[in-house]
C-alpha cells in the first residue's frame, strides 16, 4: 500500500485576508449566501447531534 504525503501549507492571517473573505462574499448573489449560510446551520446542528435544524422564528412587528 503506498503513503499519502501528507501537504501542508503555513500562512499568516491578517486584516488583509478578512477583507479578501467580505470581497468575496460580496461578489455573491444574495441566494449564493443564504445557501451557505442554511448549510452551515445544518452542519452546526448535526455536529451537536440533532436530527435536523429546529425552525428559524418568523417574527412579524406591526409599525403604527
């Protein structure tokens, strides 16, 4: 049986690569981030051992 190499890749975090992730996310459409967004919720709440994500609350304030 042959041995994966393991491959690593050292880098620095700065401000920088926090600008270059909102540039990013900015670059997508709203349904792009919404996606990404329900994805990870549901991976949150599977790693915490639910079956499902419980309901977003829907919360609707009547303005005079």
């Amino acid at each position: 049986m042959k041995k994966i190499e393991p491959v690593v890749k050292k880098c620095s975090f700065d401000e920088d690569d926090d600008k270059k992730d909102l540039q990013y996310w900015l670059r997508r459409s709203t349904e792009e981030r919404i996606e990404a967004m329900s994805h990870l919720r549901e991976h949150h709440f599977m790693v915490m051992g639910l079956a499902e994500p419980p309901r977003i609350e829907k919360i609707v304030t009547k303005r005079p």
